[in-house]
C-alpha cells in the first residue's frame, strides 16, 4: 500500500518581518543621531571660537622702559706688557767675544751685557788721530805761510811810504814809486789769501777731531751695556757671532733676528685698552681699574687709568687708554691675557628695554610702544613700531640711547598679528611689574630682570 511522505514547511509569519524591519531602522536612526549631534556641536563649537577670535583684540605681553644705573661697569680684554721694554742692538760690527747674561738674568743699569771685538774699528781710530795730526800740520804750515806774507806785505808798505816821501821830494821818479805801491798791494791780497788758508786748515783739524771722536765713541759700543734695570728676555746671539753694525745677528739661538737683546722692566706693567665710545667719556687719568687673570681665580688686581688719547679713533670709534699695575712680587707675567674693568658714572644713563622686545626692520631697529589713543577700546592699547638707537647688548635687556623719552610701555615677543596701528590687549611681563622692573641694574655691567612670561611667538623678530 502506497503512503505519500507529508511535507513539513517553517513559515515566517509578516508580522515579525515588519517587528525586525522596523527594530533594525531603530537602531540605524540611532546610531545616525548619536554620530551627527557631537559632530554638530563641534562645528558650532569651532564656528564660535572663530567668530570670537576674529571679534576680540591680540594680547601681548608688556614691559616699562627704564632708565639704566648712573654707575655702569665696562671690562675690556687685554694683554698685559712690560712698563719699559727694548731692545738692544750693536753699533759696532764685529765678532762677539764673550757674552755675560741669558735670558731670565736680571740686570742693572750699565751693566756689561756682552763683549765685541772690533779690530777694523781700531784701524779706523788710528788712521782718524793720523788723519787729525795731518790736519794740524797742515795748520801749522798754513799759520807760517801767514806770517811770512804778512812781514812781506809790512816791508812792502814801508817802502812804498819812502818812494812816496822821495817823490814829493824829486829825488825818484814817479813810476818807481808807483810800482812799489804796487808790490805792496800784492802783498796784502797775499796776506788776505793766507788767512783764508789758515782758516781752512783750522776747519780741516776740527772736522778730524770730530771724526776721531765718532769713531772713539764707535768704538766704546764694543760693551753692550744695559740702558735700564731690568730682566733679559731675549738672546740672539752667541760667543763667536759676527754682529753687523746695524744689529744683526749670524750663529745665535735666532740669526734672523735684529736685536741681541731685549730687556724688559716689569716692577710695573701696563695694559692698553680700547674703550668704545660709548664709555668713553667716564674714563679719566687715575680712575682706578680692576684686573682679572685667569691664572689667579678669585683674585682682583688693583690698577689705575694713567693716561688716555683724549681723541677717538676714527676708524674704530675707541679711546685708546693705558692702565698701569704695580707688579712688585713679579706675579703678572708680561704677555698675559687679562680683563680690565672699568667702573663708570654716566651723567644721562640710556634706556634699558628687554631684547625681546627688538624687532629687526629694514630702515634699522625698533621697538613696539603701547599708546593711549582715546579711539583704544576699554583696556587696550594702540601699536606703534618706534625706531630707536641701540647701545650696548646685555642679551636679556638691551641699550637704548635715542627713540624713547622712559614714559613708554613696549611689547615683548611681539607676534605676527602685532602690526603697527591695531589695538591689543596687554600683560605686564615679570620684567616691568613691581619694584623689579623700576630698579636700576647693579653696575650697570649685566642688567638681571625678572624672567619674562611673554610667549615665545614673536622671538622670529627680534
């Protein structure tokens, strides 16, 4: 018997279709909803904060203008070097014969340094005291010639007076006397020419005893002496050298060289030093000056402005100045590197503004100011780009010589939004608040302000 198999089927009945439609539309409206509202409340969030940035006023840091100390300090770099110092050369050519110092010897004045043989200017001392006995006999022949031409020329006169007196008596004829008148002539331009000839042989005895004593002094420069007390230190030469007249050297420790020694007096060293105008004018002759060296830390060396220039160098706008330092222990060694600071009372002591408050332009340097206009709105101020001259850079504050009169207040980093003419908000940095910002730096040497809390968006300009 057949059966036919029953068919089992699983409907899905249309009203849970339209429940799970509807549920999963649900969830995606939600899921839409809860992205777009933050989103939207982003965007409105950005739109207002771009509407109020470009409704509110740029805000920038300030500082005061102040007036630098009176008192100011300026330190120099220098060398130091001798008080006194030269160098010794021969006048004498010749072969050293023996030497008496090194270097680091200290010597006295006039002591015999070296020993030259000097054999060709002997020659020359002997041949000037022959060329002076010479000259005096010349003299002496000279003055005898004199005499005999003068007795010539007083015969000459006594018989030209007879033959006159027997003329006027007829007992010559005129003519013998005319030539005895003559004769006696001649001998007075003969007694004439003879005194010319004594006077140049006087002449020729002076000049060779003044070519004998010029070699005889020549010759006292075989002992080199030393002019001044003092420390050999230099030698160039050695026993048995050749020294030219001129003071060159040939076998020394330095054959090149031009001296054969050098001395030097250091009881008392001196630097020179080149002020910059700027502070010129409160350096004036014994002025005491302050000298470090770094071999000595710690320690201060006490000096004294002994002379200046008094005339800038146009080149370098400097006044050349020399300090002078006792040295008697012999510590400070000529050739050291030293500072000298100076401490100068300045009668109109410039402006000091921070240096981030420069701003570098093409027409030169200038600075931010901060102007009351009655067009600023409540709290604001006005900006104004002020050019001004620049003195010394402390780095944290700098000097202001021309532009600003002290009343002004100036921004600090200024941003690329401070342009000249808009209107800004302001804060008064750490480095114009308070009594810090109205003292006067210590010295005037380093000015040390507060720390600035500006920002550092307009450090691009300074």
């Amino acid at each position: 018997m057949s059966q036919n198999p029953e068919k089992h089927e699983h409907h899905i009945s249309p009203g849970k279709v339209i429940l799970v439609c509807v549920l999963i539309a649900i969830v995606v409206a939600a899921v839409a909803i809860g992205g777009y509202l933050p989103r939207k409340e982003r965007d409105e969030a950005a739109k207002s904060a771009a509407s109020l940035e470009k409704t509110s006023l740029p805000r920038v840091a300030a500082a005061k203008v102040r007036r630098a100390s009176a008192e100011s300090e300026v330190v120099l770099p220098g060398s130091i070097s001798a008080l006194v110092e030269a160098g010794i050369y021969a006048r004498a050519s010749g072969y050293v014969k023996k030497r008496y110092v090194d270097i680091g010897d200290r010597v006295r004045a006039g002591q015999l340094l070296a020993d030259i043989e000097v054999p060709e200017l002997d020659q020359q001392v002997a041949q000037a005291k022959a060329a002076l006995s010479q000259a005096k006999q010349q003299l002496g022949q000279a003055k005898a010639s004199l005499l005999q031409s003068q007795s010539q020329r007083d015969l000459a006169k006594l018989t030209s007076d007879r033959y006159t007196s027997l003329v006027s008596r007829g007992a010559v004829a005129r003519m013998d006397a005319d030539t005895q008148q003559a004769n006696f002539k001649t001998s007075e331009a003969l007694v004439a020419a003879q005194e010319s000839n004594v006077g140049a042989a006087e002449e020729n005895v002076r000049q060779a005893e003044a070519n004998l004593e010029r070699v005889i002094a020549l010759q006292d420069y075989k002992q080199v002496k030393a002019p001044f007390a003092g420390v050999v230190t230099a030698r160039n030469v050695e026993a048995g050298a050749l020294i030219s007249a001129n003071g060159g050297g040939q076998g020394g420790t330095n054959a090149s060289a031009s001296e054969l020694y050098r001395i030097a007096q250091s009881g008392t060293v001196r630097i020179m030093e080149s002020v910059p105008q700027s502070s010129a004018l409160g350096i004036a002759v014994g002025m005491p000056a302050e000298v470090s060296v770094v071999e000595f830390p710690g320690k201060k060396f006490a000096g004294k402005v002994a002379r200046t220039a008094n005339t800038l160098d146009p080149a370098t706008r400097t006044l050349m100045v020399e300090v002078h330092l006792p040295n008697g222990d012999g510590k400070l060694l000529p050739g050291m590197y030293a500072e000298v600071r100076f401490k100068t009372h300045r009668e109109t002591p410039p402006f000091l503004v921070p240096g981030d408050a420069l701003i570098a332009a093409n027409s030169g340097p200038q600075v931010a100011v901060l102007l009351e206009t009655p067009d600023a709105p409540p709290g604001a101020r006005k900006i104004h780009f002020q050019p001004v001259s620049l003195g010394r850079d402390f780095g944290l504050q700098t000097e202001v010589i021309g532009g600003l009169d002290g009343s002004e207040l100036v921004a600090v980093n200024p941003g690329d939004d401070v342009r000249d003419g808009v209107f800004v908000k302001f804060e008064l940095s750490g480095q114009g608040r308070g009594a810090a910002g109205n003292a006067a730096p210590g010295r005037g040497a380093e000015p040390k302000p507060a720390p600035s809390s500006a920002p550092n968006g307009g450090s691009d300009k300074k």
